[in-house]
C-alpha cells in the first residue's frame, strides 16, 4: 500500500539523563510520520476535524531493537497496511543514519463522528484519495 518516509533530527529535550530518547517519544514521532503520509495523499486531519470526523489511536504496539540518541537523524518510514474501513492501520520503522532498525510499531485509529461520538466509514474523499 501507500508508503511515506520522513528524517527526523533528536532534539536533547526528547532524551533522558543518559542522551538516549525517551520512550514516550516514539509515538510522537509516528503520529509525525502517520500525518505526513495522509498529507501527501491530500489528506488533512485538520479538514477531517472540521467536516466532523477524529481519529483517535486506540491500538499502539512499540518494539524497541536499538536507542536513538541526542542529534541523530532517524528516519520514519510509514505504511498503510490496507484500505481503510471504520478503523485505519498502519506500520511504521524507524531507522537510524546506518539502515539499522531501532523500532518496529503499529497503530490502528478510528474514524468517529464527533457529533454522534460513534465509530464510523471514512468520508469518501479519503476513500479517493487512498485510491491514487
């Protein structure tokens, strides 16, 4: 399916006292790489919000192989794993400067009415743009 990559540089605020990057970043550094992808599909979870639509995360799997540490580049690399139904998934590898794999993650979020708090089919101007 559609695939995205982004670099990102560590900033020392994203490390703990030994320079290495906080787990709880990671997630960050996903949702970066998730909203990159949907942008250069056209899609904007900003239109999304105002037509009415979220899309909360309600499953994240993190495995950790290798730290990143203050002012490496890492690279995000983000794939949809498949045609979006009520939910959307995706998968992610973060790799440092050399090509080594330092996470693995998943996450799959769904697309609720912000009106009737339910979960929902994506709005079809999603379901074209996950065609081209």
């Amino acid at each position: 399916m559609k695939v995205d990559e982004i670099h990102i540089r560590v900033r020392y605020g994203e490390t703990d006292q030994m320079g290495v990057v906080y787990h709880g970043n990671y997630p960050l550094y996903l949702e970066m790489g998730r909203i990159e992808l949907l942008r250069k599909m056209g899609i904007s979870y900003k239109k999304m919000e105002e037509d009415g639509i979220m899309l909360p995360v309600v499953s994240l799997s993190l495995n950790y192989k290798k730290s990143a540490s203050y002012d490496d580049v890492i690279n995000v690399k983000t794939q949809l794993k498949k045609a979006p139904t009520v939910k959307i998934e995706f998968d992610y590898e973060i790799t440092n400067e050399l090509g080594e794999i330092l996470t693995t993650a998943s996450t799959t979020l769904v697309f609720i009415d912000m009106k009737t708090n339910k979960p929902t089919r994506p709005p079809i101007y999603i379901l074209e743009a996950l065609k081209n």
